[in-house]
C-alpha cells in the first residue's frame, strides 16, 4: 500500500509500505476512504513530538470501511463504514471506565497515552490502517452522515467542545469568546451554542477566518491585530470580560490574552497545544477567582456529536475548504501549510 511517511524534521513521502497486519484480537484493519490533515501533523513535520520517529506513518483522523477483523471482535464486521477516533480506548481499564480516554491505560502504543495513531503507532493517512481496540475505537457511521461531515469527527469537533466548551464550563447565558478561528477555535464556537451562549465572540489576526466564524455562530469578531482588540472585546462584555475565554492557538501570547479579557469568576479553557513555556501571571490571577483548565481530547462525546451532525444540527461540512485525491497528498500539505495564503481550513484527502 501507500502512506505519508515521515523521515524525520522537514521530511515527508508518499510511498509504497507494508500492508498492515492484525497483530491482536482486538484490532481490525480498516481500507481508508477519507482521510484529513491537522495542525499537529505541521508541528510533527517541524520536529516538534520527537517521540515520532522516521518511518512512521502519520495521521489521526480518518473514515473508511473495514476489511478485517480480529478473533475476539463480535460487534464489527467486514464491509461497516466507520469513524477512526483520533483517541485509542482499551474500554476497561480505570480511566477508560470514566471517560478518561486520553490516558487509555492500553499498552497499545504506551500506556497512560491515548493519542497513538501517527505518533506511537502508524496512522491513518494511507491506503489501509490497523486500529487497535477496535470495538471502544471506531464509530460505525450512517448512511446519511458524509465522510466529509464524518472526518470532522475524529479529533477536531471533539476537542473543541471538551476541552474548550465543557472544560470552559460554558452554561446558559454566558459571553464566550474563542481565541483562534482554525479549525479547532471554529468547533469551539460551533459547539458553545449547545449549552446556550448568549454571545460567542470570535478574536483572531486573520478576517477571512473571522468573517468564516459567523458561518459557525459566532456572534461578533474582534482583529486581534487592532491595537484596540482589547477594548472591543470589553465593550462587547459591558466592561466586565468575558464569561468564558476559549485558547486555541497554542502560543503565549494568545493564553496571555485570554487571561486578560475573562471577568472575575470566570473561565479560561486552553485548547491549544503549547510548544513553548508560557507563564501563568498567578500574582495578578488569584485575586479574580478565576477557573484556568487544559487537556487532551477524550471524544467521550462523538457518539452525540454524531447524532447531531446526523440531525443537520452541527455544521461539520462547512469546514472543509479544499479537497485532494491520494496522489496529491504532497499537495494536500502544501496547501495546508500555507493556510493563510491559501485560505485553508480544513481539506480532506479521499482515495
């Protein structure tokens, strides 16, 4: 078959490797259809996860039908379209038991780590994948929910609403703002609605992805490349900050941010993943009563997060912006590196 193998810092290829094999009961082998790129697969071709070694095959996100089974799994089988979770889930072990998926106590990969695909073990981004733990890892899908919509499921809608709207604890009523209009920050903003922001605003330095936020519900939008970005936001909040202030940049100076425009008493949920030490100004924090949380996706969720993609209740379709076939995956990263220039958000790759 083919994949995306890495080579190491900087390298990359499209090229012919093994077949995948089942290697324990539990797993399945899995014939991709379609598949995506995310942002930590920039951050892995940068040499930023160097627990990715070269020759891995990269990738977490995918949809495809499976074409494998494994002796112990009897609630699959061969021909069901499925959902890949970007999070392995052994489904027994203490964390797994309370939703705690991300630290899956699995040894698939390595134990205490659930995101395994394109980092521990080989992805999804080739012709064919093994999925371990299948039967608590995959999602057999609808008929009526696209491979498009589907694919959005695997990492980005799940953490946007877990570790940004439930983490951020948003209820009934609250301003929320997201800082950071990706893919990620766009889930975020789609997903505040479901526990009843009044007011959802976006902040990011790009006005194609502020202008693409208000497709997701966001209800105004600040360019945090106005000197009075701050301002704005506070005028938007009556001067008292925000309710909840979503972080889905992963740079200093964006939770810096979100620190600064929460009211007292409120909530700073960080979303992104953060490659560089950030400081938490704690002397002028503590005195605001103020809730800071963080974390890895669990996708406890995407069982509901699908009914509502099923129901045309979530707009997870509009995030793609750019589609290519397996022999242009080169293509497919290009562009989506280039993603300011190329106005990308998400593109989908499909055989």
């Amino acid at each position: 078959m083919k994949a995306l193998v890495y080579g190491g810092p900087g390298k990359k290829s499209w090229t012919e490797v093994p077949d995948p094999v089942i290697e324990n009961p539990t797993d399945v082998i899995v014939k991709i259809d379609t598949t995506t790129i995310c942002g930590t697969d920039l951050h892995i071709l940068k040499g930023d996860v160097p627990a990715v070694t070269p020759g891995r095959i990269l990738g977490h996100e995918g949809v495809g039908k499976i074409t494998e089974v494994g002796s112990s799994v009897t609630n699959l089988k061969i021909g069901d379209r499925v959902l890949i979770s970007c999070i392995k889930s052994c489904g027994s072990c203490i964390n797994c038991k309370i939703g705690l998926y991300s630290h899956c106590l699995g040894e698939e990969g390595a134990s205490g780590i659930g995101w395994v695909f394109g980092h521990l073990i080989n992805g999804t981004q080739a012709e064919l994948v093994r999925v371990p733990y299948a039967e608590n890892s995959l999602y057999k899908l609808p008929d009526s929910v696209t491979d498009e919509e589907a694919v959005m499921l695997s990492d980005i809608f799940p953490t946007g609403f877990e570790i940004g709207v439930q983490y951020g604890a948003v209820k009934p009523g609250d301003v929320v703002a997201v800082i950071g209009a990706g893919p990620v920050g766009l889930a975020a903003i789609a997903t505040a609605g479901l526990y009843g922001a009044a007011k959802i605003i976006a902040i990011d330095l790009d006005a194609n992805r502020l202008e693409k936020s208000r497709e997701f519900g966001a209800t105004d939008t600040v360019l945090s490349g106005d000197s009075s970005w701050l301002q704005k936001v506070m005028a938007l909040t009556d001067g008292a900050g925000v309710d909840v202030a979503i972080e889905a940049v992963g740079i200093p100076d964006t939770f810096t941010m979100a620190t600064e425009i929460v009211r007292p008493g409120g909530h700073v949920a960080n979303v992104g993943v953060h490659g560089k030490e950030v400081v938490l100004h704690l002397e002028k924090l503590w005195i605001q009563n103020v809730f800071v949380s963080m974390g890895l996706v669990n996708t406890n969720t995407t069982p509901m997060l699908l009914k509502l993609v099923e129901s045309k209740k979530l707009p997870a379709g509009k995030m793609v912006t750019h589609r290519f076939t397996f022999d242009q995956f080169l293509d497919a990263y290009d562009t989506f590196g280039r993603a300011a220039e190329t106005k990308a958000l998400k593109v989908v790759i499909t055989k």
